[in-house]
C-alpha cells in the first residue's frame, strides 16, 4: 500500500484533481469555479461513468432558502474541522501551502487524527459489517502500489484531512483560508469547545477581505454565513421562536444590510456587536437537556441532517461512485465528531447513512447491490432501537424518510420483472428487504412483510401477463394470412407457462423469504389472468373445432404446470398447498371422453370386486404360502390391477392421460374394499383390554405374602378379578404379520404402478407426461392411505393381542400376585421373548417391523401399568417393593433394548418416561401420597374439595398427577394409614 495515496501527496487526487492554487468557492457567487476545483494544469482529465439519471427527492425537507450544493459541502466541512479541532489533544497550529507540501507533521495539525497518515493494513470494519465491497479504485491502487514512479509521493502518505478535503471537493486554498481563521478564534478563546460557539458567527468574525482574492468572493462568504445562521437559528430552530422575541426581525435587518455592503468587522464593530447579541441570544436558548453553555444553531432539523448528508457523502469514492472508500472507518470518526454540533445520535446517524446509500444506488443506476444491501442493514439497526426513542420530531424524520424510500422501492417493485433479470437479481432481495423493512416502521402491521409481497407478486405478473399477450396478438396479426399459424390462446399459454416457470426459478426463491407461498401466488395470478381470457373463448364456442381442440389442450397443460408448480412450493406449508389450489378453480376446458371406454372401465372395476370378495373369502393367511410372507390374494388382487392397466393402455383412444383417472378411481376403490375387509376382523386395541376392577382398599393387617404357591396359581385363574377380553377367536400372531405385510406389499406396488403408467403415457402421449408425472402420487391416495392406516391399526392390535390376550397368564394372572418378591416378571419377558422373534421372522420389511415392535413395547407398558394401578384384589404392594418394581420394568426395557440390537434407546427412553415417572409414587410413603392427593383434587375440584374429597373418575391414562393413579396407588398400598384414609374418606371395601 506505499502507493496508495502518491497522486494525492504532491495536491493532486484521482478523486479530484486539482492544484495548489485553485479555488472552491460557492456555485452561486461564480460558474467558473467548480471546473478550477475539479481540473488542474497538466492533470489527466477523469471520465466518469454515465448512468440513467433517477432522483429521489430528498425525505429531510427544504431548508426554506436557496442554499446551493457547493455552499452545503463548505459549512459542512467547516464544522467538521472545527469539531476534530475541538475534541483534538494539540493545539490548533496554521500550516502554509507551502508547508504543506514539504513537511506534513502530525504536530502541525489542527487534530492529531486528522493528520494521520492513512494506512490499509486491515480491511475496513464498517465495510465488512455491512457486506460492502472494495471500491474499483482502490483495487487499482493496491495493484500499482510497487511502480518505482510512484515511490517517493508515497512516502510522503496522505492524511485523514487531506482525504477528507479532497472527497469533499474542497481546495487547498479554502481549506488554508478556514484554518487559518479557526486559528484566531482559538487564539482569542483558548480551550473553548466547538458546542459552546456558532461556528458560523466566529469566521463571519474573524475572516477579513484580505483573505479573499476578491470583494465578490469575501461576500458571498458573508453572505452564506448569514444564511446558515438564520435556518438554523429562524427557519428551523433547535426550539421554537418565542413571538414576543424581537431578536429574529432585528437579525433579518442585519441581514438585509449585509446582502447590499460586505459588513466589515473593523468599521462596523456596533454591527457585529448587535449582530453577535442577537445570535447568541437565540442559539444559547436551551429546554434543559442539553449541557450548559451548549450553542444550538445547526442541530434543527433539517439543517442537522442536509449537514450530516452532505459529510456522509464524502465516504463514496469519487473514481467509482458506487463503492466507499477504503478509508470509510477513519472518514466516519471524525465525521462523528461533528454530532455534538449538529445534534446527532447513533440512531440518526444510521438513519441518515441508511437514505444516502440508498440514494446513491438510485443515483448511479441500480447496478450496486452491495449499497442496498448496506441501507437495509442500517434500517434494521434504526428498528432495533425504534421503541426506545420516541421523540416527535424523529418520528417525523422516519417516517418521511421511509415514505420517500417506499414510493421509489414500491414503484419498481410492483412491477419487478419490468425491471430485474438474472444479472442483477441480487438488487431486487435487498430492494425487498428494504420495502418491506420500511413498510413495518411505517404501519406495525400484523402480517406486513407477507401482505406486501403478495401485492408485488400479484401486480408484477398481471403485468408481465398483459405484455405477453400483447406480444402475441400483435405477431398474430403479422401472421393472419398463414393457414398452419397457432391460435393466439394456444401460444398464449406456453409463453404463460414459461413465464411461471421462470417466475420460480428465478424470483420465488428471493419473495419466498418473505412469502412461503411466493411460487403458489404468482401460479395463482396467472392462472386467474389466462382463465379470463379462456372464458372468452369459451362461450364463443359452438362445436368442437381444430381451434377448441388445441386450445383447451394448451389449457389443460398450462393448468397442470400451473398447478405442479403450487403443489410443489407449498410442500411445507401447513396445508400443503390446498388454500393455494382452492383459489384456482379450474378451467372449464372440454374434452372427449368416450362412453365405450367409460363402460369398459366400470366393467372392469366390477369384475375385480367380485374376485376380491372372492378371494377373501377363502383366504387363511397362511404365513408359509411364499417366501415373501403375504397373502396369495393379495398376490391375485394385483395381477388383475396389473392386467387392467395393460389392457386399457392397448385401447385405441387419443388421449389415455384424461381417461386414465376414471380407471385409477376404479381401482382405487377395488383396493379400498380389500384392505377394509383385512383389518375388519383383526381387532383394535380396545379389543384386548380388559375392564378394570372395582375399587377396594387393604385390611389393617393384610398380609398375602403368606400365600403358597398352590393358593397363587388358583388366584391366576380367576384373571384377578380383571375384565375378560372378548377376542378368543381372532387370528393368530403370525396370520396378523401375514395381514400386515400385505398391506405393506399393496402400498409398494401401488406406487409400481404409478410409475409404469407415466411410462406408459411417455410414450403414447409425451406432451401430457410432465403434468401426468406430478400427478402420479394422487392416483392411488385413498389405498395408500388406508394401506397406512390399516398397517398401523393390525401393529397395535398384534401388540396389544399379544400382551392383554395371549400372555394374559403371566402379566394380568401372574405378576405380582401376592408377594412381589416371589412373583416377578421374568417369566412374562420369556414369553414375550418368543413372540418377538416370531414377529422379527415375519414381517418382511424393516420399518413396519419396528413399527410392531414398538407397539409391543407401548402394549407390555400400558400392561404393566395396569397390573400396578388395576390389578384387582388379589395384588397389594408396600413401599419396600419399589425398587424389585423398578427393577422389573428395567429388565422390560432391556428386552426391547436388546443391547443395541433391538429400539433405539431414545425412543424407548420416550415411551418409559411416563412409567417411571409413576413408579417414583411407589417409593413415596403414604402419609405424602395422601396430601398430594389432597392437593391435586383441590386444584381439580376448587375449595368445595377440601370439605369433602369428591371420587375422582377413571381416566385410564395413568398420570402421576392425575387424581385417579394417585387413589389408585393408595388402594393398593398395604399400610394401616392409607386403608383408614381409604375407608374414612369413601368407605371402599377390603381386598379379598
């Protein structure tokens, strides 16, 4: 970076060229001097890119006088120098032009940093937070910085001033002529700070004739130091002008005076002296927030911000006004230095940056996303911080200043594809961010982001669909002699579906940030805009014509485009597209479907029904009749499914696509009938629970540990007083895998069919194969779904069969009858062992077989549960037992666990949680168990409870919350305080 700044060292800059001795003065006193500013003697003239020219007007409001660009940027930089002067540790010392090109100390500076030498040894902070890149220019620089031509300028460096000077556009010989008059404000007001003085008073003060090269010149100072005062001080005002103050007409008098005769500090000394009364008079006013001896008169508004804006700008490069210089970090810490002046905060400031990189991406011709990019990130600061600053006149700044954003943004963006294309798409993501940004400050509306872009979604395509079908009209026209030409509705509707399709691929993926629905919104806009125009065309039909044929072709395909690209955008919406499609009602597009194959479908259909009631009839699911473990009707079922597709593909009709529906519909149904009739009589879970015993309570002194082992196996007989189940007479545990895998084999060969059928269709009718592929996954939607349903009611019934039913003997009649020690469950897990290696050797396929595991795991721990909290009379527990009950249930959870090899941990973690949380009401003692039950029912029933304990219902889902499993716990507690409160609150009766 040596070379980095070498043309600027010796008073010559690739941002602006200019010499030594030429002079910047304001555009309205002479037209001659902005060119002297911006060209030098033997300087290469510098050709800047032009741009299509799109002005915002400005959101800050007018100053209320005429008060040029050129007069901005000179008081502008004038408080700048005046304010790092002021917070700078070294004294303010002049340096000569000459000076300046020898020795460029740091300690002949009016700040120390603003002589600082520029360096670029680290990539700018600020640009990298807000994503902007390296300016072209600086590139350039970096490149070239080893050129031995270029060394010494190098060597002498640039400073922050000399940037900044330079970027502002302000001479050497203006920049000398204001340090030179801060010098002797200085001299005669050491250690003042710039807040406590009008800046614009003190040069009126201190500039003289001699320091112009003309009376014109020294003049047009005066008067542009008389026009700042009086906005700031009456135009707009830090506080609002007293009317009774008669300082404002009085410094207007000044004023006019001084338009006609420079006013001269040396002979009119009352003048400045009234002239300085009146100024401080009006500036010193203060609401009481402010420091004390704090001067206001340049912090109203929009004085503060047309300042500030105009600093700001200086952050552009001059040699590539889309990018911000390198040095942005140093420029924009001295900027900020000027806001105890001009009445600035951080959120102002990131207001007003936000507007000016906005404005110059507008400016330059929207090419430079990066800028948008910037503002946005700026404004989404200006919202984090909204809520805590509500000062009126703010709130007047935003909203002006998002209002002027949001016409601009929302006029390009109503119409977006006018405007963006695959080169400057990024553009339109931070334009919309932008608007939609500036829309939520605006408004607070619910839903504003989603409202807003589906308004540019819908106008932007009725837009493009309207351009589309004048297009197509107008080559229509040019085309009319031609006999072979296409309908302009037929064409119409491939240039509609290439649109949508382009609208997907290319803006959707953007609005969808905003939209989910982005894709499923613009589809919808189109569909709605071509249906319009096809009604037309419609009721002007008489007989079917080569004209309606091609056209309500051209319909149904563009529909079914339409349609695959909303079903698909909407994919995780909530309601997988379905709002979507039921605005899109569809097109009313004629086609001949021919009655003989309507009939030959029916019969078809008929036939299959016979032959699946047939079949079901002498099936015995026989889990040996194949390899596969499926029924042989299911095997019949679709090898007529298959030969039907078959034939009604080899029929000699023009379009197979509109009538293949009629037949899916058919077979559909077939196959409904079938698999209802599978499950119908394998049961439910329902099926295999019993009923749950009477309520009893333990005798004081119960002790049925003293059973022999005679005595228990005649209480397993009588299933402990449980309910008995009434399902003695279904099928067996391998017939109901049989019954599952074949439910499982429909559902896969269902979708085989599917796929064929689009091959099929691929080559008896390509031009349908795309809209028929997409809807391939709804032919068959109600067997496959009842194929999901039936699978999953046969896996529980399987589960709970085998647990409530086929062990009853060892669960319900055997676990823990009388002691627990000697009645534990092992003998249930060995059985149960059996069952599931029978189920892992016969359902086939990978995911229903955990699916039926899983059920089984769910069956053992309702079953377990039941025969803790309803196991009838014959089942008693102590709190002692707790941990061999615990140790049961873990040995239940090791079974499915299987070291590894059986379910994964964390879904059996899932489904014990419940259980183990309440087997931790078996640990409690009873005196804890009855006030929680206490509790619980208070929270249930209110304060009535607490006079007398209402019976809580039986629920039978077991809760350790739940009022009924706490009760139940207690009946089944054998203790002396739980049967007292069991008889003395509902008088249950003993245990047998």
């Amino acid at each position: 970076m040596s070379r980095l700044f070498s043309d600027r060292s010796r008073g010559s800059s690739r941002r602006h060229a200019s010499s030594s001795s030429s002079v910047i003065v304001d555009t309205t006193t002479t037209t001659t001097s902005a060119a002297a500013a911006s060209t030098s003697a033997g300087a290469t003239s510098i050709t800047m890119p032009v741009y299509p020219i799109d002005e915002i007007p400005s959101p800050f409001g007018d100053l209320g006088l005429q008060f040029s660009e050129s007069e901005l940027r000179v008081t502008a930089y004038e408080i700048l120098i005046g304010s790092c002067r002021s917070t700078g540790g070294k004294p303010l010392t002049y340096i000569s032009q000459s000076e300046r090109g020898v020795d460029r100390s740091p300690s002949l500076s009016t700040a120390a940093s603003l002589h600082r030498s520029l360096t670029s040894t680290a990539a700018s902070k600020f640009k990298k937070a807000l994503g902007l890149k390296s300016s072209s220019s600086a590139k350039k620089r970096i490149v070239g910085s080893d050129e031995s031509g270029n060394q010494g300028r190098a060597k002498l460096g640039l400073t922050v001033g000399e940037l900044i000077r330079i970027q502002m556009r302000i001479s050497e010989q203006i920049d000398s002529r204001i340090r030179r008059a801060l010098l002797r404000i200085t001299a005669g007001q050491l250690g003042r700070r710039i807040e406590s003085m009008v800046l614009p008073l003190e040069l009126f003060q201190q500039l003289k004739a001699l320091d112009f090269q003309n009376n014109e010149e020294h003049m047009a100072w005066q008067k542009r130091y008389l026009k700042v005062l009086e906005i700031g001080l009456l135009l707009h005002p830090h506080m609002p002008l007293e009317k009774i103050d008669d300082a404002p007409k009085r410094f207007r008098q000044i004023v006019r005076g001084a338009m006609e005769k420079p006013i001269d500090a040396g002979r009119n000394f009352d003048t400045i002296q009234d002239l300085r009364s009146i100024v401080l008079s009006l500036a010193c006013r203060s609401s009481g927030e402010s420091a004390p001896g704090t001067c206001h008169w340049a912090d109203g508004f929009p004085l503060n911000l047309r300042l500030y804006q105009t600093l700001l700008e200086a952050c552009f490069d001059a040699n590539d006004s889309t990018s911000i210089i390198e040095e942005v970090d140093e420029v924009l810490e001295h900027v900020k230095k000027t806001w105890v002046v001009l009445g600035m905060n951080q959120m102002l400031h990131n207001l007003c940056f936000s507007w000016v990189l906005f404005n110059r991406y507008v400016a330059t011709g929207q090419v430079e996303s990066d800028l948008l990019h910037a503002s946005k990130s700026l404004l989404a600061e200006v919202e984090d911080d909204i809520e805590s600053f509500k000062d009126p006149i703010y709130s007047r700044i935003l909203n002006t200043t998002l209002s002027s954003i949001l016409v601009w943004t929302e006029k390009k963006l109503l119409a977006y594809r006018n405007d963006f294309h695959s080169d400057n798409i990024e553009c339109m993501q931070s334009l919309v961010s932008i608007a939609v940004l500036s829309f939520e400050l605006l408004e607070n509306e619910i839903d504003a982001a989603y409202n807003k872009v589906d308004s540019y979604i819908r106008s932007s395509l009725r837009t493009a669909f309207l351009k589309k079908m004048e297009k197509v009209k107008s080559i229509k026209f040019s085309t009319k002699n031609q006999k072979s030409s296409p309908h302009v509705l037929s064409v119409l509707a491939q240039d509609v579906s290439e649109l949508a399709f382009d609208e997907k691929a290319m803006f959707s993926p953007i609005l969808k940030e905003w939209h989910p629905q982005a894709a499923g919104v613009a589809v919808l806009t189109l569909h709605s805009c071509y249906g319009k125009e096809l009604k037309k065309f419609i009721s002007g039909i008489d007989e079917l014509t080569p004209d309606a044929i091609e056209v309500l072709n051209a319909a149904d395909i563009l529909e079914k485009d339409l349609v695959q690209i909303a079903v698909r955008d909407s994919v995780d919406s909530e309601d997988g597209g379905k709002s979507i499609i039921q605005e899109m009602p569809p097109y009313e597009a004629e086609a001949i479907i021919a009655k003989l194959v309507k009939t030959w479908i029916s019969t078809r259909v008929d036939r299959l029904k016979e032959w699946v009631g047939r079949f079901l009839q002498q099936e015995v699911w026989n889990p040996h009749a194949n390899k596969e473990h499926i029924a042989p009707s299911v095997v019949e079922v679709l090898r007529i499914v298959d030969e039907s597709f078959e034939a009604f593909f080899l029929l000699p009709i023009p379009q197979h696509s509109l009538l293949l529906p009629d037949l899916m519909t058919g077979l559909d149904k077939c196959l409904k009938q079938y698999i209802l009739k599978t499950k119908s009589g394998c049961g439910s879970r329902s099926t295999y629970i019993p009923a749950l015993p009477a309520l009893t309570r333990c005798s004081k002194r119960s002790k049925f540990g003293v059973f022999k082992k005679k005595e228990k196996l005649q209480a397993g007989q009588g299933r402990t007083q449980l309910g008995i189940t009434s399902a003695n007479n279904s099928l067996s545990v391998p017939q109901l895998c049989v019954c599952i895998n074949s439910l499982h084999h429909i559902r896969s060969e269902l979708e085989v069919q599917e796929r064929k059928a689009v091959v099929r269709l691929k080559n008896l009718e390509p031009h349908y194969t795309d809209a028929v592929r997409n809807q391939a996954g709804k032919w068959f939607e109600l067997s496959a779904s009842l194929c999901v349903e039936g699978i999953r009611q046969l896996c529980e019934a399987t589960a709970y069969k085998v647990v409530f039913h086929d062990l009853s003997q060892f669960l319900l009649d055997g676990l823990y009858i009388g002691e627990v020690a000697s009645s534990r469950i092992e003998p249930f897990l060995q059985e149960l062992e059996q069952y599931l290696e029978t189920i892992a050797s016969t359902v086939v396929h990978d995911r229903v077989r955990t699916r039926v595991i899983t059920d089984m795991m769910k069956a053992s721990f309702d079953g377990f549960l039941l025969v803790l909290l309803a196991g009838g009379p014959s089942r008693t527990f102590v709190k002692e037992d707790s941990e061999l009950i615990e140790e049961d249930f873990k040995f239940l959870t090791d079974l499915f666990w299987s070291n590894g090899d059986g379910l994964p941990a964390d879904l059996i973690s899932k489904h014990a949680g419940n259980v183990k949380r309440v087997l931790d009401l078996f640990h409690s003692d009873s005196e804890s168990l009855i006030e929680q039950f206490k509790y619980v029912m208070v929270e249930s029933h209110g304060m009535q409870a607490k006079s007398r304990l209402p019976l809580p219902p039986t629920s039978g889902l077991w809760e350790p919350t739940e009022p009924n499993t706490l009760l139940r716990v207690l009946c089944y507690r054998n203790d002396e305080i739980a049967a007292k409160f069991l008889k003395k609150t509902y008088n249950l009766p003993k245990k047998l």
